[in-house]
C-alpha cells in the first residue's frame, strides 16, 4: 500500500512540476515496465523449472523407477483457490458461440495444441458452435471398434493407464501413487453395493470352489446388499476375491465420451459434489485425496460376472459430467454450502426392474468444458 | 478427467494354482486404450 502511495504521489508531483509528460512520468514508466517483466520471467522460470521436473519424472518412468507421493505448496495453495467458480468460467468462456469462419481455426488449433484426431470428428468442424461443443465431439461411424470377445471387458475411454490391479486386503485400498493409497468405499460412497465380506468369512470364502454355490453366494450378496446397503461394517470388510479396479486419465485432446465396458444393468447413480482439483499427472503425485475429493458421478450395477462401477471424475477444466442415460441430472453447479463433505445424492433407477440396460459400447456419459 | 473403473471377474475354482484369478488384465501402466479395446480377459 505504501508503494502505491509514493507511486501516486510522485506521479502527482512529476504532473504537476512537468505537466504530466516530463522525466519522472518516465520513470513510472520504467517502474512499471520493469515490474511487469520481472513478473514475465518469474513466470518463465516457474514453467521452465515444471518442465525440467516432469522431464525427470518421465525420464524416471523410462528408467523403472516409480515416484512416490510428494505433497508440495503449491499443491496446499491449489486448495485455497476458488476452482469451482474458475471452471464455471472457463465453461461460460467456452460456451460463446463462435463465427463460422472462425471455428475451425479454433478447433485445429485445439487439435494442434493437445493432440486431437479431426478425422474422427463426426461433423464438419464449421458446424460445432463453441469450443464446449466440439470439445465433447462424437466420432465418425466406426472409428471406435468394440473388442468383440465375449470374455474380454473393454475400454470404456480414450486415455492412459494409470494404475490397475485387484482388491484385496481389508479397507480394499487403490494406490493413487506409490505411498498413497484410498478406500474404494470413500470413492463409491460407505452405501456401495460392492461385494464384501468380513475377516471373520474370508476362510469360507477362499474356500469356495463350486461354481453352483458362487452362484448361490452371488445372489445372496445381492439381496443383503439391496436389502442393508449401510449395515456392513467397511473398515473390517474385505472385497470379495475377484474384484478388480483400473484408473484411466484423459488427457485434454482426447476423445471425452464414456462407453459401456460390458452387457450390464446400471442400478444406483451416485453424484457427489465435491472439489474440481487437476487431475494430471503431477497432481495425483501432490495433492492427497485426489480421486475421493474431487466431483464424480458413480454408476453400479450388475454384469454376468457379478458387480460393475464405474466412476467418472471431473476436474477445473472439465468439471461437468453428462449422463446420457439421466439427461436431467447437472453437476458442476455453483456451491452453496461451504463444507466439500456432502453426502452424495442418490438414484436407484428403477427399483423394482433390472435397472438401465446397457451394451457392451453403448455411449454411457460424457465430461464437458467447466 | 478420469475414469475408475471398479468390477467383479472370475475367479479360478482351484485353490491350489498359484494365479490366483483367472482373469488378466492386457494392459500396462502409462499405456494409451481406446474405446472398445480389451483391457483384460479370461477364460471360459
């Protein structure tokens, strides 16, 4: 505040001794030129010092080596940043509609910056009004084959593999990073239908070897999941043997639409909204909780092999998720409460049926801009 | 954005292999899917 008041009155004082255009006007020049270039090559340095550390942990990654979780400030900053609001923007910024001629320079720009694919866009790219719009593109007829392996489950995006393996243990843990792991129940929600049994059933259950009593159990595990969804003590319980997980991220070029990964039936949509952090490569290894914080739509339902979930998470840029199967249903909206430990809202779609039936491909959702 | 994905496969009825699924998944960390591909399979 003091610099400013000096900076005014000197600005005063140059005006009024050299009518506005003499030597010290001058210098407020230079001041300001020279903060300004000051503040341009301290952001050089910030970017130029972030490419050199994720070209190491590239590099790292070539070499084998697996980098461990590694909280650091600005990660705890990004935490004190309204990002909600500033992905709501984003959204409206993306959402102006855009001059014909103007819009495929736009989009190729968009392709050329994050590598896009423009000859899989379904349409001409004229025709995509805004950015939001062609940013959740479908693709040409074709240019997605489904694996057509009956005993294969199949992609459900376009993205990178970031961790995958199977449950086990108690709690039932994903890594989000080495040295940093989360409970699928704080991912799906505590009233998950996932199949658990507690410590004290594991022998039983390892030693289950006929595949009419699998049946038997299977069907069992349904109605006590249906009928007491909360009675189930998580924290002792262990998954099921055979459950499994894989994490999948989508870069910003990539193609946004979510397909079914398999023939199910989507019983239960969980929303909870929740913060809108990055969800990028260094922000997995920095900032705690990632997955369990940030807003996602949870879909669980049943397949032929037993329980299915998958969970779709928004980050700042693509904040909102469109479910296809509930058009209704609108998520990024502006917060009224302060607390980011809502319980999240529920749907059972259709509780006495089968729920919503889905093919192996079918188009599910789709994340947008903000 | 990503996705999670978090499902029940088969499992071998013998207890005595040492693989204890018989589901695989065909997939490495860092490598880039597309819609529709395998990410594992298993056998009848």
């Amino acid at each position: 505040r003091s610099f400013i008041k000096k900076l005014t009155s000197t600005s005063r004082t140059g005006a009024s001794f050299t009518g506005g255009g003499g030597g010290d006007s001058q210098g407020n020049t230079f001041l300001i030129s020279g903060a300004t270039a000051a503040t341009l090559l301290m952001l050089g340095a910030l970017h130029a010092r972030r490419i050199y550390e994720d070209k190491k942990v590239e590099e790292a990654r070539e070499k084998g080596i697996e980098i461990e979780f590694q909280p650091d400030v600005k990660a705890s900053f990004m935490r004190l940043l309204p990002l909600r609001s500033i992905s709501r923007i984003w959204g409206s910024l993306t959402s102006v509609d855009l001059p014909v001629w103007l819009r495929p320079y736009v989009y190729r720009a968009w392709a050329r910056a994050f590598h896009s694919n423009l000859e899989e866009v379904a349409r001409p790219l004229d025709e995509y009004v805004s950015l939001r719009e062609f940013f959740a593109h479908d693709l040409k007829e074709g240019s997605r084959p489904v694996d057509p392996d009956p005993r294969c489950l199949a992609s459900p995006v376009d993205g990178t593999i970031v961790r995958f393996g199977e449950l086990n243990g108690t709690g039932a843990m994903i890594e989000q990073v080495k040295g940093f792991s989360y409970s699928v129940y704080s991912l799906l929600g505590s009233s998950s239908l996932l199949p658990m049994v507690t410590e004290g059933n594991m022998h039983e259950e390892n030693s289950d070897q006929d595949s009419t009593f699998r049946e038997n159990k299977k069907k069992s595990w349904w109605r006590i999941s249906l009928a007491l969804p909360k009675v189930r003590d998580s924290a002792s319980a262990c998954p099921m043997k055979g459950l499994y997980y894989c994490v999948i991220y989508l870069r910003p070029g990539d193609y946004h639409r979510i397909h079914s990964p398999v023939d199910w039936n989507i019983l239960v949509r969980r929303h909870f909204a929740g913060r809108l952090f990055p969800v990028n490569e260094r922000a997995t290894r920095t900032i705690r909780n990632l997955y369990i914080e940030n807003e996602r739509v949870v879909l669980e339902g049943l397949w032929q092999e037993g329980f299915m979930a998958v969970a779709a998470i928004g980050a700042t840029n693509i904040g909102s998720i469109e479910l296809f199967i509930e058009p209704q249903l609108r998520t990024n909206r502006p917060r009224k409460k302060l607390l980011h430990s809502e319980p999240p809202e529920e749907r059972v779609y259709d509780p006495e049926g089968v729920g919503v039936s889905l093919k192996k491909g079918d188009e599910v959702a789709a994340f947008n801009m903000g | 954005s990503t996705v999670v994905l978090v499902f029940q496969a088969p499992t071998l009825k013998s207890m005595t292999s040492t693989d204890p699924s018989e589901f695989q998944f065909c997939i490495k960390q860092g490598d880039r899917v597309r819609v529709g591909e395998a990410l594992g399979r298993w056998n009848d």
